[in-house]
C-alpha cells in the first residue's frame, strides 16, 4: 500500500484551514498531522510532527511564512514546503523560492491543483502556478548580478536540467538516464554551482529562459 502523505496546514485564518482540512481529508492517500496559526506554532509543529508536506500561508502573525521557510531549511527539516497564499507580487514570491519553498500556489486554485501540487511536492519535484512561473522566468531574464561560469554545461548536465525543468524528481530522471541516483545529485548540485543558483526551482526556471525547456513541454510548473 502506498505510503500517506501527512500534511501539516498552517493559515491564521480558522476558515481557510478547515476548508483545506474538509477538501483534503475526502482524498484518499492524504492525512492532516496537524495545523498551525502563525509562523512560530507552526516551525514548533515542523519539528515536532516532521510532516511531509506544509502547505504554509506567508503573512501570518509572530513569524513571517518566509521565515519559517528559512529556519527550517537552516535547520535541516526534511518537511517539504508548499506555499498557499493570496499574493501573487514580487515581494513575496521570490523570497519564498528562493528561501527554498518547493512549491507556490495561488488560493484561488482549483481543488484538483491543489492535490496535484501537494503531491508533486511530496515527490520533490517543483509545482508552480503557470502564473508564478512566467512571473519567475521574467526575473531570471534580467541580468544576473553575477556573471556565469566559464565552465559551460556538459550535454549529460543539459538533459539533467531538461528533466529537472520537467519537475522530475532525482530518483525520477536517474531512471530515465539510467543512471544511479547519486549520479543525478551530482549532476545537479554541478548545474547549480556553475549557474550560480540556490534551488532546483532556479534552475528549472533559468531552463525555461534559456529555451531548454518550455512551459508548454513542463506540465509540473
């Protein structure tokens, strides 16, 4: 039997934790662990729960959702972070992608986006609503504060960065490379370096600027 995927809603709105609660909990394969009203309940549930998944809110009182994502990334929280907020403006989004929140949705997702992005997130891949994505590729075409690397991509590093624009998991592009797993996390952790990059989403995203990939061709964004 496949394994649940437990899930940890945090939102200072009651309202919206149950809705989400109430549409999640009919899903089969889902299981709510917990929920949490503000930032700072809800990095002590982090690391109380371990849940897999948190779909976090990021204007929420005592502690920021940015900040949560960066304490727990600081602190080496295997939870993956999903964020489900109303705003959709610069200030908020890259923060949040760049402190390594794996996933950004809009509230005013559908249900089915909603289950599909929470269950790419668990899978480690990137979820992104088409919106935040064109939002980020727009970013990234402006010009780097840091010039790239003389060491250009290898081909094997280039269909690294294809698949991972795709939203493939490690595990995910190693079996299509067959190639071992290890292998993929060197890959990328090289792309990352010679990019100048700190996240997947980045290098996802610099993928799509660059023509690598598309968004037509990235059903996971």
């Amino acid at each position: 039997m496949a394994k649940e995927i437990r899930v940890l809603v945090v939102d200072d709105h009651a309202v919206v934790r149950q809705g989400v609660r109430a549409l999640l909990e009919t899903e089969g394969g889902i299981t709510i662990v917990g929920e949490a009203r503000d930032g700072q309940e809800a990095l002590a549930q982090i690391r109380a729960l371990k849940p897999d998944v948190v779909l976090l809110d990021l204007v929420m009182p005592n502690m920021d959702g940015n900040e949560v994502i960066r304490r727990a990334v600081s602190e080496g929280l295997k939870t993956r972070i999903l964020v489900l907020t109303s705003f959709a403006t610069d200030d908020k989004v890259f923060p949040a992608i760049k402190a390594g929140a794996l996933g950004y949705l809009l509230k005013d997702s559908g249900p089915r986006d909603l289950l599909e992005a929470i269950q790419q997130v668990y899978r480690g891949e990137t979820s992104l609503s088409p919106a935040i994505a064109r939002k980020l590729v727009l970013e990234l075409s402006r010009p780097a504060e840091q010039p790239l690397t003389t060491d250009p991509l290898t081909g094997r590093e280039v269909e690294v960065l294809r698949l991972l624009a795709r939203g493939m998991s490690n595990q995910a592009i190693a079996e299509e490379l067959v190639v071992s797993e290890a292998t993929v996390r060197t890959h990328v952790s090289n792309i990352l370096s010679k990019l100048h990059l700190a996240s997947r989403t980045q290098a996802a995203l610099y993928a799509l600027k660059e023509g690598i990939a598309s968004l037509d061709d990235a059903p996971d964004l």
